[in-house]
C-alpha cells in the first residue's frame, strides 16, 4: 500500500496524503479542482477558514458521490470569528456534521494563552463536531506548553517540511514523535517551486534518472520517509497521479541522507 494511513493517538487513521485547497481560490473551477483531486484518488482535503473556498470543498466532496466515511476532512481555525462559530460555520461550509480533523491554524491565535484555546478544541471534540483536533505551525516551546496542560492530546501539528528547513524542523517532528504527535508536512516541493538553482537540484535529476520519476515525486517520496503526512497540491491531473504514484518510490538509505545533506548545504535564505 503506497500511502498507507496513520494510527493517530486517539486511536483513528489520517490518510498520509492530502490535498490542500489554500491557492485554489474560488468559485466553479476550485470545485472542479478538488473534485478532480479525489476523482484521482486523494481522499484527504486540508482546508481552512481563511482559504475561503471551504464551501467550494463541500461541493466538490458531495458532487463526487463518496460517502462521507470515505472522505478525511481537515480544516482549520485561522482566527475570523470565535472559534464556537468558526468549527459550526466550517462545518456548514463544507456540509459536513463534523470535521476529521480541526487544527489551530498557527499559534498567534491561541489568545489569550495556548491552554485556554486548547480547552475549547477540546470542548469541539467533546461536542463531536471534530473527531480529531490538533494544531499547526507550532514549535517544540508551544508543543511543550500544549502538552503539559491538555486534557486530550493534540494529534498532529501541521509544519513547513521541506528540505532546506530541514536543520529548523526535524527537532519539531522529532518532540512531536517522542510525544505521539504526527507531523504534516506542507510546502515539501518549495525547494523546486520557490528555490531552483540550489544544491538539491542536481542531486534531485540524478535520483530522477535512476527511478525514472519526476523532482516532486522524490521530494514527497523523501518527506514519507520522514514518517509525515504529506500535504501538497496541483491544479494539473497528471502530477496528482504522480503524487499518488510517489508512494512507491523506493528511495534509499543513501538518496534519503543525501537528500538532507543537500537541504542542510542550501539551508542559507531558503525558507
Ligand atoms: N498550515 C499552514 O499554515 C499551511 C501553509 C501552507 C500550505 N498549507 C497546506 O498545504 C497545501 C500545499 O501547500 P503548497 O501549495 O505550498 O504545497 P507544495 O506541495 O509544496 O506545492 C504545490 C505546488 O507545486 C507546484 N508544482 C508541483 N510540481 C512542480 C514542478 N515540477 N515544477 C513547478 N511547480 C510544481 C504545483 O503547481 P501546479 O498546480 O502547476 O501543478 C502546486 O501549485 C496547501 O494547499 C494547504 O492545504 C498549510
């Protein structure tokens, strides 16, 4: 199985690859963006309040005829009212009675402290209107703060996981490891779409030859490695099927390790 899901610490499964819908806009043809994403096989959609198309998610989701068992929804709260309306408005958006998965989109909105908002993703969970709730751009300090006071655990927490943050973020995916946090991993192909002309790139077209794959099949291929959850996106159908097909990339030992050593050389300015 390529993309094997996840058992999360609660004891339900994420599937190990999503889409993202955060560049997608809105309107007729985000709906049909999404809805090609699960035609091709992605049954994980990562949204979020402020990506303001959750409701173009929701008619992509119902348009394709899924169930909705079979379908993992993620969304986000980024802040735009109060956290009670946000999950219920989230939910209306999407046309769902409950999300997956519901994340505190970044720290700087865990006002007035990180324990306090986390008592209310607890209460949304307690409510059943998220089977899972977690957190995303946090670090190893605001871990720490959130695990010492939650009553429930918090599941994953979405990151920027690519190459050249390496040396930044695997103390993140490490604490959240030792802890029973899974990492996600966003932006994994910025080191081709935001950084060509670094150190990887050579190193990326070798590999490439040998496996006869694509430089963003191996970069996700490298970031399954890592044991994350990978979230990407594309508006093309035939790079989603790679995507998908990057599951079965059998990168070595060695192409893992160099592929770090690379990210850690070209680490200087590449965010
Ligand atoms: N939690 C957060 O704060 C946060 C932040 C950022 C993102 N995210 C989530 O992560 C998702 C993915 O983020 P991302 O878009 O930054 O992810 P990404 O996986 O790094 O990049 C996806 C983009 O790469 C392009 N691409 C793929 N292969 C390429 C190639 N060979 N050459 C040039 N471009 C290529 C695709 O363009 P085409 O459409 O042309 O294929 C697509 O726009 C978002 O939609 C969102 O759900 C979360």
């Amino acid at each position: 199985m390529p993309w094997s899901p996840i058992r999360l610490n609660d004891g339900t499964e994420i599937p190990s690859i999503a889409f993202g819908t955060w560049k997608l806009g809105n309107g007729q043809t985000t709906m049909e963006r999404v809805n090609q994403a699960l035609e091709v096989g992605f049954t994980h959609i990562d949204s979020a309040q402020v990506y303001r198309n959750e409701s173009e998610a929701g008619d992509a989701l119902r348009a394709s005829g899924l169930k909705r068992e079979d379908v993992y929804i993620t969304t986000k709260y980024s802040g735009r009212a109060d956290i009670e309306s946000s999950i219920r408005n989230s939910c209306n958006y999407l046309g769902v009675d409950y999300v997956d998965l519901y994340l505190i989109h970044g720290p700087d909105l865990a006002v007035p402290d990180i324990p306090t908002m986390w008592g209310k993703m607890e209460k949304i969970k307690d409510d059943g209107l998220a089977k899972s709730i977690g957190v995303s751009n946090f670090n190893v300090q605001e871990l720490r703060t959130l695990v010492a006071s939650a009553r429930i655990k918090p599941v994953a927490n979405q990151i920027l996981f690519h190459p050249y943050v390496l040396s930044r973020q695997a103390p993140v995916v490490a604490y959240g490891a030792r802890h029973g946090i899974v990492s996600e991993a966003y932006s994994v192909l910025i080191p081709i779409t935001r950084h060509p002309g670094g150190p990887l790139d050579a190193l990326l077209q070798t590999i490439c030859q040998r496996l006869g794959a694509e430089p963003e099949q191996v970069l996700l291929a490298w970031a399954k490695a890592k044991g994350v959850v990978v979230v990407t996106s594309s508006t093309k159908k035939a790079r989603l099927e790679g995507y998908l097909n990057a599951g079965d990339l059998e990168l070595t030992t060695s192409d893992i390790e160099a592929i770090d050593a690379a990210g850690l050389a070209g680490a200087n300015g590449r965010r």
